[in-house]
C-alpha cells in the first residue's frame, strides 16, 4: 500500500511538471491569493487529522502494552499463588507452557490480526487441572482459591490481547490524510506559473511532507506490527520470575 502511493505521487508530480513546463506562464499573471489560502487550509486539515491520528496510534499501542504487562503479572501471581500448594508442578509446567505459547506463537499471528489456538487450549487445560486440585489444609485452601480467582483473569486477559491484536486505526484517517495531501500537493500546480527551480524543490518538499505523514501513521496503525510493535517482553520477563519462584518453593518428586 506504501508503495502503491508513493509510486501514483511521484507520477503525478511529474506529468504536471511536464505538463507546466510546455504550457504554463513565465509569470503568475492573475495572483495566487486565493490558492495559497486554499492550499494552507488544505495543509492545516491535513496536519491536524495526522495530528489526532497519531495520538489515537500512541494510545492503542500504550493500552495493548499496558494489557500485556497486566496479563504477564497476573501469570506471575498464579504461579506463586500455586507454588507453595503440595503435588502441583504439573499447574506450574502448564503455566510456563502456556506462557512460551504465547511468546512463540500468539505473537507473530498477532501482527495479523489473531492469536494461536494452541495457547488457549493449553489454558483450558490448565483451568481444569486446577479445578482438580483438593488442598487438605487451610491455607493452601486459600491459595488454591486464589489461584483459580487468576486463572480466570488470565483467560479475561487473553481475550483482551486477542482484542488489541485486531485494533487498527480506521480508514476514513487515511482517507482524510490523503485528500488533504493531495489538495496540498497539487493546489499551487493550478496556478498555471512554468516551474522554477524554487517552485520545484517548494513542489518536493510538500509531497515528502505529505509522503512522510501517511507512511509514518500507516507504521504505528496497528498495536502489534509496524515501528511501534509490542514485543513479548513481560511474558519473557514472566518466565525468568517463575525460575526465581521455583527457587524458593522446588518441586517435590514423589519416590
């Protein structure tokens, strides 16, 4: 798509580059008031909706990293949560299971829009297995309660990852930026004057001005791709946290 558009404005510059170089006037006979006011206005429409478009692009990428990070901490808090409970290294392997899921197979679907199944179902098996558990005394009776109160979250947390992987920035933004564009691009060119070498570089300028905008707002439009990607970065630190727990509470093997 980036190219399709840099490709049709640089076409366009030049067809009416040569188109003004045989028939446009040694001089702007009749004023360009009007045109400049026109193209200024074109140019602050377009500024404004790149303005607000690239706040919209920081948001949604801020809340899907702020998501993230919430998940990956809630998978920290259920892993301690179930350490310290007897006969459970099976729930802490899933946990660490479904955590280097989501590292190595939710995130590069996530840049298309969707999340592997495979995590979700080692999730639900995770759930299940946790239903399964019977603690004898009270306190690791709380902690077991504990843990499914965040195994839930972790599945009300995927689903809000699985909602931020299909956020996009929506196309009437790139519409409005590249009406705009091209109205600021090409309003001076209706002025008819043959071009200068001053008009030129003017002409050069507006349209990498404009080129600029559209392909840095096109790079930051999705939570999960682009420059401003969201990386696995609180699940990795995620599984270094379950390795420091397991030190503290080892997992006892039965003879």
């Amino acid at each position: 798509m980036i190219g399709i558009i840099i490709g049709v404005t640089v076409v366009v510059f030049l067809l009416a580059l040569l188109l003004l170089r045989r028939r446009g006037r040694e001089k702007d006979e009749n004023g360009s008031v009007a045109l400049d006011f026109a193209a200024n206005l074109a140019l602050a429409v377009y500024l404004l909706v790149l303005a607000y478009a690239a706040v919209l692009c920081r948001d949604a990428i801020t809340a899907a990293d702020t998501d993230a990070s919430a998940e990956a901490e809630t998978l920290t808090e259920l892993y301690w949560s179930i350490a310290p409970v007897p006969e459970t290294g099976d729930i802490r392997d899933q946990i660490k299971q479904y955590t280097t899921q989501s590292i190595t197979l939710d995130w590069p679907l996530m840049a298309e829009d969707k999340l592997s199944p495979v995590p979700g179902a080692t999730l639900e098996h995770l759930r299940a297995s946790l239903l399964k558990v019977n603690p004898t005394d009270e306190i690791a009776r709380n902690r077991h309660q504990d843990a499914l109160a965040r195994a839930s979250e972790v599945s009300h947390a995927r689903v809000i990852r699985a909602d931020d992987a299909s956020t996009h920035l929506e196309s009437i933004f790139f519409v409005a930026m590249l009406v705009s564009g091209m109205f600021v691009i090409a309003l001076p060119w209706f002025n008819g004057a043959r071009p200068t070498i001053a008009s030129i570089i003017g002409d050069v300028v507006r349209i990498v001005v404009v080129l600029f905008g559209v392909v840095f707002i096109q790079l930051i439009s999705h939570p999960y791709s682009g420059a401003s990607a969201v990386e696995p970065t609180a699940f990795q630190e995620a599984m270094e946290q379950y390795s420091r727990i397991d030190s503290q509470f080892p997992v006892k093997i039965n003879p």
